[in-house]
C-alpha cells in the first residue's frame, strides 16, 4: 500500500557531535511509504500526488521510531522493586521472577503486554534478553513477527549462581539457542542475539559453547553485561582468576568484535577500554538502571574519545522507563555529573540512527531514508499542559527536543507505525 505521511520531519544522516550538517529537517514535510519502506521523503508541497492517501500528522515531529539496544522482556514486572544493589536485586527480585516464564501461557501473554508497552513509548525495534526458557524467546518473536516489528532477541544462556528454576546446561544453552536462531534468525524482520546473560551465571564450560556458536553463527548479535557494579566485578574475577580483567574473559572465549553489545560497561580498566576500540565493540549506556540500582556513572565522552561508539537504552526491569525520552533525559544528567554536555540534536541521534549504527542496521531502521523501512514515531511537543507552557518560550528546533528530550515520554507519543502501519489507537 502507498500512502503520504504529513508532518514536521526529521532524520538524521550523520552524528551531529563530529558534523554540522547532520539532519535534515522539513516544517512542512511528508513520507511516502510504499509497502511498508519510506519511498520518498521531502516537502509536502513537492510530494503532493493526487488520488494517494493522507495521513496528516501535523503539527507533530516525525522521526525514526526509537530503538532500544537493552531490555529485558521477562523483567515487566520486576520494574521498580525496592532497595536492593545489582546482585541483591538479581537474587531476591529478578531470578524468581524470570522463573515463572517456565509456566505455560505466561510468556506469550507477557510479550503482548511488552510489544505494547514498547510501542506506546515510541520504540519500534529492542534488542531483548528473553528468560532462559527456550518458550520466552518463542513467544516473543512469534508476537513481534505477527506486528512485524523488528526485533532482536535470545533466550539467556545461564547455568549457574542461580536458581534451578532459571538455569540451563551447557549442552541444552547450545541446543535451544541454535534451534531458535534455526527458526528465528532472519526469520521476517526478526533477528537473533546470542545471549550469555554475563559470566558469573556461566560456567567456562558455557562461555566455550557460547564462543562455538557465535563462530557457527557470525551474523548474529551478541549481548551480555560487563561491569556494572563494583561487587560483580570482584565476583566475577574470582570465578575466573586467569582472567586479567571482566572483558578478558569475554575476549577469551572469542565474543568479541563489532556484533557484540555489552550492557553497562561502566568501571572499566585501561585495557578493556583498548580492547574494546581494537575490536569495535560497542558498550551500552543505561542511564535510568545505573541510577536506580546505584551502579555507577557512565563515560560516554571518554569511551567516544577512543573512537568506541556506546548504544543508549532502558535495560527495564532495572532501567525505571520504557520511555527513550526518559532515558536521554536521565543520560543528559549522568553526563552532567561526569562534566560532559548531550546537546539534543546528538540526544535524538543517538536513539535513532546512533543505535541503528551499533547494530550495524542503519540502512534498514533509525533514519527516513528512501529504502529503510518506515517504522516511525509522531512526538508531541504540547502533550502536557507543563510542555505546552515552556513551549510558549521555544524557538529553535533544538530547544523544542530539549524540551522533549527532558519533559517527554509516553504522553508525548502522538502515534508509532511499523512498517508503514500506525500502530497506536
Ligand atoms: N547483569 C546480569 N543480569 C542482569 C540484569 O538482568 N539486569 C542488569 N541491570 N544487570 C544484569
Ligand atoms: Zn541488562
């Protein structure tokens, strides 16, 4: 179906921290998707067909659908459990709660309520840790494909440190991961990530079998934690003492290179850092978790001074938002105490086309581009009554992201499509 998408556009093509003209802005714009791509993108007055159908957006902004490149599906009710640090909140909240997607019916009920709440926030593609149930992994890219809706997932490989209820064998790990990349992987728009869940819940046995399918399996993503918080990392290095530092023991097992998404990534030594640039690997910032859970502020300046590019994400249940407005917003603060600015052009980059291009996906999501699929969010800069008065006072494009970008979430989602269809209301 071709139709025309009206409304004030906006889509990036560069990283407006290295350039100047990085974005292309239309005031009065429109897309014409034609099945389910962005076949053009312009001005409306140069776009005009007669006879094709409109859908009118104004006076909203319309940007690339949000990505989040970490969440966790089976944590939609761990959200906002009290009181604890990483490894507490691991053990009394998350462990118990990941185990009950063994039960039948639970997880495909869940995904619904998560590809919801995913979309009712704007966001159009997750990389997701799924529990380490084989089901929980099914259920979510069969919910995500029914929405086609681009999502990349995998079942969490741990088999140890935890309860039974949570853990998996080498072999079945191997077994259940490569039966879902089988099934899943470029299945549609789906896509699988490798998922050891980090190295205090596998054993060296598990980390051998993760690097043999990452080696069968060079297409996938892969995404795992790396030093969060300052008790799993001394937890971490005395389960594995020929280690010279947490990143080591990833390297060790051949998970590195540019595939490889490491959540956290906070207290790094100097030769991780080194590593990681060597490699191309990407860090992950989670601005709301690392807060929440008191787990450290993140380098992003530091990190990008060494040529690495970091994704940006919620990583809910320890993240506190769904939202990536909410997530720049809290970013913008992280990066505030460590003496760093993230101006608002580099902020909605970043959770677009920044994270298209961690995941090595820029030319299918996170820009307008003709060719790219037309997964797309419609904010509203006036949703509340607070952001409609300090619009009064807005009058640059930038101050108006700002404005998004600190007072936003899911209010101000005005609409999200897939792939051409609006998904909302
Ligand atoms: N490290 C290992 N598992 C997890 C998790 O579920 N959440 C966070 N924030 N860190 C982790
Ligand atoms: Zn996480």
């Amino acid at each position: 179906m071709r139709q025309l998408i009206r409304g004030r556009t906006l889509s990036f093509h560069a990283d407006p921290t290295d350039t100047e003209n990085a974005f292309t802005y239309h005031e009065d714009g429109a897309i014409i998707t034609d099945n389910g791509r962005i076949a053009a993108i312009g001005t409306y007055a140069d776009l005009q067909e007669p006879g094709l159908a409109e859908i009118d957006n104004r006076p909203h902004l319309i940007l690339p659908g949000f990505i989040d490149t970490h969440i966790h599906f089976p944590q939609v009710q761990v959200v906002a459990s009290w009181g604890a640090q990483l490894l507490d909140w691991l053990n009394t909240y998350t462990f118990p709660e990941e185990s009950r997607f063994a039960q039948q019916g639970h997880a495909p009920q869940m995904a619904e309520h998560f590809l919801n709440l995913l979309l009712a926030h704007g966001t159009t593609t997750a990389v997701a840790y799924c529990s380490v149930h084989k089901q929980s992994a099914e259920a979510l890219f069969s919910a995500a494909h029914a929405r086609n809706m681009a999502m990349i997932a995998g079942k969490v490989m741990m088999d140890r440190n935890a309860p039974e209820g949570v853990l998996d064998t080498p072999q079945s790990g191997y077994d259940d991961s490569k039966a879902l990349i089988e099934k899943w992987h470029r299945t549609g728009r789906q896509r699988y990530a490798i998922t050891p869940r980090f190295a205090i819940t596998s054993t060296p046995e598990q980390m051998q079998m993760t690097g043999q399918l990452v080696r069968e399996h060079p297409d996938c993503h892969i995404q795992t934690h790396l030093s969060e918080n300052r008790d799993e990392i001394a937890f971490t290095l005395s389960l594995y003492p020929k280690a010279r530092d947490y990143l080591d023991i990833y390297e060790t097992y051949g998970l590195l290179g540019d595939k490889i998404l490491l959540g956290h990534s906070i207290h790094l030594e100097e030769r991780e850092i080194a590593r990681m640039a060597e490699t191309d690997s990407h860090p992950v910032f989670c601005p709301t978790s690392n807060l929440f859970l008191g787990s450290g502020l993140f380098d992003e300046g530091g990190l990008r001074a060494r040529g690495i590019s970091s994704g940006i994400a919620t990583d809910i249940g320890g993240g506190t938002s769904y939202s990536m407005l909410q997530t720049l917003n809290e970013g913008y603060k992280i990066l505030q105490l460590r003496g760093q600015k993230l101006h608002p052009f580099a902020a909605f980059h970043w959770a677009t086309r920044g994270n298209a291009c961690v995941l090595g996906m820029e030319n299918e999501i996170g820009t307008l581009a003709p060719g790219s699929m037309a997964d797309l969010v419609v904010l509203d800069s006036r949703a509340t009554p607070a952001m409609a008065l300090r619009m009064e006072r807005a009058t640059t494009l930038a101050e108006e992201l700002f404005i998004l970008q600190i007072m936003g979430d899911d209010r101000s989602v005005a609409q999200t499509y897939v792939a051409g269809q609006p998904m909302l209301g």
